[in-house]
C-alpha cells in the first residue's frame, strides 16, 4: 500500500503534528470524501506502507523532523511556481524561502526523493508564456542538481475555481502556447540534466521529449526502498494517470495555502469550517468521528 499525503492537502505544510502522531500511533482514519458518514481506518504502520508520496508547497514544517519518517520510503512532490501572492497567497517568498529550503531538503534526502513541479502552468497579464519560459529557466538553474525530475501541467478550469480565475484574468495556455511552451521547458531541462514530463495532459509532447508522469511513482519508490512493489495502476484518478493506486490521507476544503487555482477547495467558508475542528490528537483530520461510521466492518486499507 502506497500513501499519497496530499493530493488533497498541503498535510507538511499545514498539518505536520497532525500526520506524524498519526505515524506514532501506526493508523488514521479517513472520511470518505463522497459520503461524509462513512470512514475508513488506514494502517500507517512501517511493516503495512510500501511508501510515502509527500505533496507540499512548503516543507519547512516536517523538514526538522524528517528523522520520524525513518523506518519508512518516501518521496516529495515539491510544487514550486513563480507566482505571487495574489495567485498562492500562503507561500513564503519563493527566491528567499522555497528555493533555498528545496536546496536544503534535497541536501538532506537526495535528489532522488525530489519531484519538482512546475504546475499549474497559467496565463494572465502578468503569467505570460514568454514570462513561465524565463522563469522557468532561472528557477532550473536555482535548483540545478536537486531534482532528476519536473512535473508540469497546463491549467484546467475546474467550476470551483472559475469566478476566482475570472477575477484575476487568468485562463489555460492556448493550443498554440502549450507545445511552444513544452519544447522551451524541455531544452531547458536537459540544459540542466534532469526529465520533464507531464501530468494528465491531453496532449502528446514526446517529440519534444517530453514524458508522462506517474506522480504515484511505484518505479521511484522501488528504486528509493531497494526492493519490487507489486502495486497496480489506480483506476479511480483521471484519464491519462498514470499513477500507482494509492490511499490519501488528507481532506478536502482543508488546506490553508489558499492557492487560487486548487481543486480540492470549495470555498472559504468551508475551509474555516473544516479547520475549525481541526484536533493535532484526532484520528480524522479536519473532521468529527461522532456519528460516522466505518464502511462495513473495522478494517485496514
């Protein structure tokens, strides 16, 4: 079993005390996010997970208490933007803070256990092409030798996010800029020696050699742990996933990263909601076991 922490929640940035009593205590429990009255009790234990996928904005939080991960294989998924507050108003200063602090977790872990990605990739006045091949080129250069890998993505407009988009006049990269966008990236990428790929994108870039991801790496975390996964493909994300099949531990509507372009929120209101019940001690993040039941009998995923 491979955890993914989270697609849904930035937990290192938000909710590092939350995740690693978890790991003390060897289970969380996990609301289904299609039936609020039913949960499931996940084994967190090292002997039960074959892995750990680390999705984060900001790894500062966990960064000093990595050494409590030690009996496990994990991996980071580092999302890293040039993008100003307006767009990710909860991320510090990413010349002065997210940069050097990827600088220093791949120091520490390696750079094997780093996945940059560069997503989403979005147009405005501000965040033009021109402006995403530039930067993208100054931050590979920052993080040259701390990556092997680059995700990127083109924006989707998902109905949540669209009267926030409309606001600040951003939109998807056209047909036109994607590949001219993906053929810089990739000259850049091999510039600096590491892989670029996509993910779920629609769209074929191999001619510019660029590949597909699996941001549930089941091959990164073979190569991390040293040993064979007998892990298939996740049938329940997206087409054109290629992701390992996973069990997330996070929570919708609960990240305080506030990024505009997230699908996983669905308002302030019910992010306030949510945190307001949020318990450090709690089996459940960001949520109330009172009344809700386990999906048939007690049982770990």
């Amino acid at each position: 079993m491979i955890i993914s922490a989270s697609r849904r929640t930035d937990i290192p940035a938000c909710y590092t005390e939350w995740f690693l009593n978890r790991i003390q205590e060897g289970y969380a429990f996990v609301i289904n996010p299609m039936n609020s009255r039913q949960m499931r009790r996940v084994s967190l234990k090292p002997e039960d997970v074959d892995g750990m996928v680390l999705w984060t904005k900001n790894p500062l939080p966990l960064m000093e208490r990595l050494d409590e991960l030690k009996d496990y294989t994990y991996y980071f998924q580092f999302t890293l933007t040039p993008y100003g507050r307006e767009i990710e108003p909860g991320i510090p200063d990413k010349n002065d803070v997210m940069i050097p602090a990827f600088r220093r977790l791949s120091d520490k872990i390696g750079s094997e256990r780093m996945v940059w990605r560069y997503d989403p990739i979005l147009i405005s006045d501000r965040y033009s092409a021109r402006f995403h091949v530039e930067e993208f080129k100054k931050m590979a250069g920052a993080l040259r030798g701390s990556t092997d890998t680059c995700v990127i993505s083109f924006l989707d407009m998902y109905h949540c996010m669209a009267k926030r988009s409309e606001k600040q006049g951003i939109r998807p990269p056209s047909e036109e800029e994607q590949p001219a966008i993906a053929e810089s990236f990739s000259n850049t990428a091999k510039e600096y020696g590491f892989a670029l790929k996509t993910c779920c994108e629609a769209a074929d870039f191999a001619a510019y050699g660029v590949g597909r991801s699996a941001c549930i790496d089941a091959k990164r975390l073979e190569r991390i742990g040293g040993r064979k996964l007998s892990i298939s493909k996740d049938r329940n994300q997206r087409p054109g996933c290629g992701c390992a099949a996973s069990v997330d531990i996070g929570a919708y509507s609960a990240c305080r990263n506030g990024c505009l372009y997230c699908y996983a929120n669905r308002g302030e209101g019910m992010i306030a909601r949510n945190t307001e019940q949020y318990d450090p001690m709690s089996p459940v993040l960001c949520g109330r076991i009172d009344g809700v039941t386990e999906c048939g009998h007690v049982r770990e995923l």
